[in-house]
C-alpha cells in the first residue's frame, strides 16, 4: 500500500491533492492514502476563524471549506489528526473521530482505527506540563486562554492510547516524541531549528506502543530517525516533514507491506473496548482524570464490541454537515450560528457504544466544581511555529533555563558568542518554585535586570534584553549567590523566548 503522508496542512488542501496528482503522473502510480500530522485547520466558515489560534493576520478561509461544502471531494482518502492551529470548536464536535469532509477523516483527539489491514493511530494536539493532568475543561466561544489550552495534550486521552496492546502499524502525532533527535542527524537538525519543543507523552507512547512508523510535523522541518527498541526489540521510522509550501519538503510516499484488505476506513475493534471502558471518567473539568472507578472490564468490553461490529458493522457513520457552510459573497451577520453543534456522527458513534453525550456539558453545569486553573499569560506563545516563514517572526521557541544555564556555567555560551551577538529576545517568566526558592533566587532576578527589590513575582514578568547581555549578566549575578552555581536557579524557571 503506498501512503502519501504530509507535516503541516495549514488549510491548503488544494495544493497538496495536486501535488499528489502530478505525483501520480510522472511516477504512474497509485496512492492509497492520504495522511496529515496536524495543522490541517478544518474551518468551514468564517466564524470558525474565532477558534482557529493564530495571529488574526493569518485567519484565512483557505480551501477546507470547499470539500466541507461539497463543491470539491478529497480524491483519495484522507486521513487527519489536530495539531495547535485548528478550528478547535469543529474538532471538538467529532472528539471520538469522524469525518470532518466527505473521504477526509480526523482521528479524533486521540483514536486508532484500520485502513484495509493497516492499524493507524494517533494523538492530537501539543504537549503542555501545565495542562496535561487537567481534564477536557475548554467550551466554545473560547476566550484568549483556552483558545490556546484547548489543544494542549492530556493525560486522559494518552492513558487510554496507552492502554492499546495489538501492534499498531502507524502512529501519527503533532509535536516530536522528546529524546527522538537523539535517533537521527541531531547537529544537521539543530542548525536549522536551534530550539525544539518535544513532547514527554508522545515520547511515553512510542516506547509503550512500538509502532513500525511514526510521523510528526510542528516544527517546519524534515527529520528521520531510526528508533531501535531494546537491543533486540522492534525499530520504528520515524519522519516529520514540512509545511505546504513550495521548495519545502512537505510530502513524502511510504509503501507499506499489508495483507489484501478493504481500501476503507472502519473502526478498531480493541479501540472501541477502550473507548467504551474509559469514558465513564472522562474528565469534562479542570478535575484530573480519576482512573481508579472505572466501571467495565475491558476483556467484557472487548466481547461487546466485537458482537456489536458484526452486528452493526466496521465502517464510520456517514458525514453530516453542522456549522453553515462558507459563501464567499455571505456575510457573519446574515447567518446564524451556535456555539456547540451536536454531530450527528458522535451521536450515531455514542449509540454505537450505549454511551451518553457529554461534549455539550458546561463546566459549571458539571456536579464537580472546577480547580483552580493554571493556565499561564495569554501572550505567550512559546510553543507556536510561525505560519508564514517571510513573516519577521523566524523562530519562536520555548528554552528550558536549565539548557541555556548550562551554556552559561561551563563558558560555551559568551557575549562574544557570534550565534548570539546581538540578538535579542523578549522573555516572559513563569515561577514554578517554593516560596523559600523564590526568595533565594530573588538577588539573581535583580542582577539580570528583572523584578524588582521586592524579588521575583507571584506569577509571571517579563523584560527585554541582548543575549549576550543576557549571559555576562547571569553570569555575574550567578557569582553574586554564596556558594551556588548559575544553573541552581534555574530549575524553576521557564522563559518563553522570542527571538527577533
């Protein structure tokens, strides 16, 4: 079977179908497959732009909405998983999967089904530590924090992606598995992108589910990597790829050895059980998930769900349109809109599985009040990737202090350092320490130019400053603290650094 797959959509859906198509042309091929890694941005319509989280510069219809209208069909089946700019409150109606267009299918939050014999799963969204043990608290309109948190990956959807034992062929996530540079050409990777952001849970999947491929993208790069699993354990490809854009390398065809099968998607008998068992605690607050009062035995779930696909049967239910579509020539305000649709497909899929429909619940409506919320500065953008590489914005990134420190204490890093001389960064800290570290790192925030005599604030601050200057300050400051190394302070500290 051979798979186009493809990094970052960022809606151009028809570049990418004719690139395929050229493809097909000069190689006389077939492609089974489509798949895409994230940023596939869904929006049908305009006001599915006021949940799509990027600079209102960029919040363009693109060309989703006209195989979500039906003036185009996907030419071959396509297959999606979220990422950190998507039309979150569409996805959120089809959370548990579903087609989002006619022959194009998202994987929902996290989900695993089978093309022909192949088993492809995946995780949506990018890793965040402040969010991930919170539970699905985000509802439509979003407001400037969880237009952002909503996407963020959490512990709920990964447990039950780890509880998957079956092999799984393909496993597809946004963000990079943390560690996966380690695998592959990490000095080449790193003069192109000087920082990345990778993700703990994918990391954890990849090492408790082993599939034979696993693609990613985010990071506006092509990056391989062979991952060997014990000495004599299974390997895993790893690729991420680029966004659409031309002279980028943005797409890449896999041929995959499969057992004859039927060229459909249809639902995964074991993701089913899985699905079925879990969803009695999902976690619809800030609440963390609680795993310990789980209601069904996932052998029995198992048995009902096999009786129930050769009842029902293993293909998808059809797609439905909800939200209006997008008329070049409407207006926003000669249409009506709500801000929650119930698909028509999770209801049919929820029947499917004798599970009720909570994707409408609000927060408050819920019996367990909500925890407080951690949920950082809504300018901080330390985990997005530009969309436009001509933008002035070359890289935004976030720095765990501890690498940078490190840079620092054994002099690799210095005012003369050409890869920073003269660059400079706009920085917005978040404390994460002890009162009594606050306090003792309180002289090393006074000597690099932050806070003030009253020492490191409760929550967030930020300055801006020449790196360089950055690193002869800490330095300095670092020898100012009796007895204690640079990188001691910077444990508890994270900056989201954006480089201009």
């Amino acid at each position: 079977m051979k798979i186009a797959v493809e990094g970052c959509m960022h809606g151009d859906l028809d570049t990418v179908y004719a690139t395929i198509a050229q493809l097909e042309r000069v190689e006389n091929t077939k492609i089974d497959l489509l798949i895409c890694c994230g940023d596939f941005q869904a929006v049908r319509n305009r006001k599915d732009l006021e949940s799509l989280n990027v600079p209102p510069k960029y919040r363009h219809m693109n060309t989703f909405w006209k195989y979500y209208s039906g003036r185009e069909v996907a030419p071959l089946p396509t297959i999606f998983i979220g990422g950190n700019h998507e039309a979150s409150n569409y996805l959120w109606e089809l959370y548990y999967g579903g087609w989002a267009a006619p022959n194009i299918y998202f994987l929902g939050f996290a989900g695993v089904i089978k093309f022909g014999n192949i088993r492809i799963g995946g995780l949506s969204g990018i890793y965040n530590a402040r969010h991930y043990y919170l539970g699905h608290f985000e509802r439509p309109p979003y407001n400037a924090s969880d237009i952002r948190s909503v996407y963020h990956v959490r512990e709920y959807d990964v447990h039950k992606l780890m509880q998957v034992e079956e092999p799984i062929d393909i496993f597809l996530s946004h963000d990079w598995p943390l560690g996966i540079t380690d695998c592959g050409d990490w000095m080449e990777l790193v003069r192109k992108k000087p920082f990345l952001r990778k993700s703990k849970a994918a990391a954890e999947l990849l090492e408790k589910l082993k599939p034979s491929y696993w693609f990613s993208a985010h990071l506006h790069c092509k990056f391989s990597a062979l991952v060997q699993h014990g000495d004599t354990g299974p390997l895993t490809k790893f690729l991420a790829l680029d966004k659409c854009l031309p002279g980028r390398k943005f797409l890449q065809v896999v041929e995959i050895q499969s057992d004859p099968g039927p060229s459909e998607i249809r639902y995964d008998e074991e993701w089913l059980a899985i699905t079925r068992k879990f969803n009695s605690v999902f976690p619809l607050t800030s609440r963390r998930a609680d795993f310990c009062h789980i209601q069904f035995d996932i052998q029995d779930c198992r048995q009902w769900a096999r009786t129930r696909l050769q009842t029902l049967g293993a293909k998808p239910f059809e797609f439905a349109q909800t939200s209006p579509c997008h008329e070049t020539s409407q207006s926003l305000s000669n249409v009506h809109f709500v801000e929650h649709y119930r698909n028509p497909q999770t209801e049919a899929f929820l029947s499917f599985l004798d599970l009720p429909y909570l994707l409408d619940k609000s927060t408050e409506s819920l019996s367990q009040s909500p925890m407080p919320i951690s949920r950082g500065s809504c300018t901080d953008n330390s985990e997005d990737i530009p969309i436009d590489d001509v933008d002035v914005l070359e890289e935004l990134s976030s720095i765990q202090l501890m690498h940078f420190a490190n840079l620092v204490g054994d002099g690799s890093l210095t005012a003369e350092d050409p890869t920073w001389k003269g660059t400079f960064a706009t920085f917005e800290l978040e404390w994460f320490g002890s009162k009594e570290s606050r306090g003792r790192s309180s002289g090393w925030t006074v000597g690099v130019g932050w806070g003030g005599a009253g020492g490191l604030p409760d929550k967030t601050f930020s300055g801006k400053m020449s790196i360089d200057s950055l690193a002869n300050q800490s330095r300095a400051s670092g020898k100012r603290q009796s007895g204690n190394s640079v990188a001691a302070f910077f444990d508890s500290i994270m900056v989201s650094c954006l480089l201009i």
